[in-house]
C-alpha cells in the first residue's frame, strides 16, 4: 500500500510539474506576442480586468476564512472554502489568459512617480504567482489525499504567498486600471 501511495504520489508530483510548467509557458508565449490577437478585441475582454480583480479579492478573503476554519478545527468548512477558493482561482486563471490574449499589454507611465512602487509590486506578484501554483496544487493534492502532516508542512508556505498574490492582484489592478486604452 504505500508504495502505491508513493507511485501515486510522483505521478501527481510530475503532473503538477508538467501543468504548471504549461501555465508559465502559455504566459510567456502570450507576453510575447507569438500567437496573433484578434482584431478588434471583443468587448466582453474589457470586463476581464475588473473581473479578475474581484476573483482575487474574493480568493484572499476566502484564504483568511479557510485560515479562520481550520485554527477552529472545523475541516469540513476548511475544505469547503479551499475547493471554492480552487474552483475561482481556475477561473482567475482562464480568465487572466483570456484577457491577455486578446488585449494589448496596458503599461504604467514612464513620468508617473508611482512607477518604481507599481512594478515591485507587479514584479514580486508575477514571481511567486508562478512559484505558488505548484505549491497550491500538490497542498491540495495533500489535503485531498489525506496526508495531513505533508499538507500542514507545505501550506505554512502556500498560504501567505497564495495571500500575497491574491491581495496584491488587487492592487496591481487599481494602479493600472486608470490606463487602460477601452
């Protein structure tokens, strides 16, 4: 039996790998303009912006209630929360694809002196969303399996990071939403 688990285990270690890998490749390929944009943009694409800042709003504020669930022991709405949590940042993340496919890139102006703050903040979001969506993946693949001392090791990370992106998507979008050419 445990080396099933274990079989099992680096199957989804690899899977989580190879789907986040994909993830970060697709927005590489999107940020550099490989694949042709369509002319004109729909008008649905100008709502994504908004629309994935209230995703990311929500998540954090799901994040602290999950948080809230578990330091109360209650697992039943711990998980509930997180499979509602996942399910959004799903969303989040199609969504976020989406915009940037059929959307020109908006960028912060160049004499704006809010701009050196604007990118930290745009720079650290982009970095740790990357590094947190394998972690997020295999935190859940723990929590699901029941592997609890794996998944409570793992989410002391997952967490604050998976928060810091959640919160900071937020601010990123308020700082360039006055931009946008729509």
């Amino acid at each position: 039996m445990a080396i099933q688990l274990q079989s099992k285990e680096k199957l989804v270690f690899r899977l989580i790998i190879a789907l986040s890998t994909i993830v970060f490749l697709l927005v590489l390929v999107l940020d550099s303009k490989i694949l042709p944009r369509p002319q004109p943009m729909p008008s649905f694409a100008t709502h994504l912006p908004l629309l994935n800042a209230m995703i990311n709003g929500t998540c954090a504020v799901l994040l602290l209630l999950s948080l809230k669930a578990i330091l109360a022991k209650n697992v039943q709405r711990h998980k509930k929360i997180n499979l509602i949590t996942f399910v959004l940042s799903t969303i989040f993340l199609l969504s976020y694809v989406t915009y940037h496919w059929l959307a020109e890139e908006t960028k912060y102006p160049m004499d704006n002196p809010m701009r050196p703050l604007y990118l930290g903040i745009l720079i650290s979001h982009i970095i740790l969303a990357a590094i947190v969506l394998p972690m997020i993946l295999l935190s859940f693949w723990y929590g699901l399996s029941n592997q609890v001392v794996k998944h409570r090791k793992l989410v002391r990370f997952t967490f604050p990071i998976w928060l810091y992106v959640t919160i900071t998507g937020v601010v990123v979008y308020l700082m360039i939403s006055p931009y946008y050419n729509f």
